[in-house]
C-alpha cells in the first residue's frame, strides 16, 4: 500500500507566524512517524470572501477547487489556527466554506471533509494558546461532518515555548503533539481503509 499522505494547512499568512512555526514543528513529528507530509500555504490559493451572487455568476474559484483537491490526494488533515478573537481567522473559515461549494464527479458537497480525519492545532502568547479558536473550528467541522480526532494542542505562551534548539521546551507540549499526531495517523490509517 502505498505511504499515508497527511496535509498541514497553517491559518496564518504572516511572516514570523507562530502557527506556521507550530506547524513546522508537527511536520518534523509526522516525517519522524514515517508519513508523508505535505505544507500549503493558503496564500497559494486566494480566494474572495464567500459571496453566493459570485458564486452564481461566476462558479467557485479554480483556487477552491484546487484546494478541495490537495485535501483529496492526502488521507488526513492538521490545521494549525491562529486566534483572532477567540475565533479562527476568517482566511481559515473563508477557505473552509468554499471548499464545502466544490462538487465534482458525482460526489456531494462537503464530501472531502467527510473521508478523512482532521486534526487541530493552535499556538498564542496568550495563556490558553488559542483554545478558543480551536473550540469554535471543531464546532465548524463538525457542522460538515467532518471527524475530527479528540486530541489537540494549543500552545500557551507560543514565544518562549521554544528552546535554542527550536524545540518544543515543555514535556507537556511534547507530548500532546507526538499523542496528536499518532491519533491522526491512526485515524487516517482507519478511514482509509474503509473508503
Ligand atoms: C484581530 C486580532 C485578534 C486577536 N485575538 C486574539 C485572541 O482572542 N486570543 C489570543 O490568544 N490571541 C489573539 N490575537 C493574537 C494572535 O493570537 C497573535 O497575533 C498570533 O501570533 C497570530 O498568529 P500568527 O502568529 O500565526 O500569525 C489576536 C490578534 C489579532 C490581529
């Protein structure tokens, strides 16, 4: 059988991001477990805020479609969100709801968030590591049925969480991440076999 395929999408664009740096580190976690492991950037698929009138006159986005496609050739998803507040960050959201407007083939919509796991990830200064963020986008997943796996890592005070090495400082962060992305490769494994 051919490698699982995981996708890490970061909902920041900003340079310097903590949650992109928070996905670095996943990634390094993921390639250690032996999956391949793809980072995009959503500044490679920009997309307008949703708007139905547009979505009439002139169809979804090719940038839609192609990111609803880069989901489908992977077997499961970490989101990596910033907190915008207590909220994730409308580029996350915004993606999210075009790509649940992309249909294909004879399959319905959403279906690509159905088929495969979703893990979330959050990293802040702040004291609860973007938590909220987190809470309210597995809310949103949910809405599209998506399974979305129990554990989860926010990461407190993002800008000291790190040591020289650019590791992760605390056992505790450590730990969650390494039980997070076992959770996901597990679930991935699961899922892929009953599609
Ligand atoms: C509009 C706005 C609202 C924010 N609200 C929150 C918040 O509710 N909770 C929080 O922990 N951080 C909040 N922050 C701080 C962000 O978490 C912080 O800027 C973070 O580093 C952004 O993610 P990034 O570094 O990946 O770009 C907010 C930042 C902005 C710009």
């Amino acid at each position: 059988m051919a490698s699982l395929k995981i996708l890490v999408i970061p909902g920041s664009l900003r340079s310097g991001s903590r949650n992109v740096r928070l996905a670095a580190t996943a990634i390094a976690e993921f390639a250690e477990a032996g999956v391949e492991v793809t980072r995009v950037s959503l500044a490679d698929f920009p997309l307008p805020i949703y708007d139905g009138d547009l979505e009439a006159s002139s169809g979804v986005p090719k940038h839609a479609i192609d990111l609803k496609r880069m989901i489908g050739s992977h077997h499961g998803v970490l989101l990596v969100s910033p907190e915008y507040n207590s909220a994730p960050p409308p580029l996350l959201k915004n993606a999210i709801d075009w790509v649940t407007r992309v249909s294909e083939r004879d399959e319905p919509l959403g279906h690509v968030l159905r088929t495969r796991p979703f893990a979330l990830a959050s990293a802040s200064n702040g004291r609860f590591g973007g938590a909220r963020s987190l809470a309210m986008l597995r809310l949103i997943l949910s809405g599209c049925r998506a399974t979305v796996i129990p554990t989860q890592l926010s990461l407190s005070f993002a800008d000291q969480a790190y040591d020289d090495m650019d590791r992760l400082r605390h056992g505790a962060d450590l730990d969650t991440l390494k039980a997070m992305v076992r959770q996901l490769i597990d679930v991935a494994q699961q899922m892929r076999q009953h599609d």
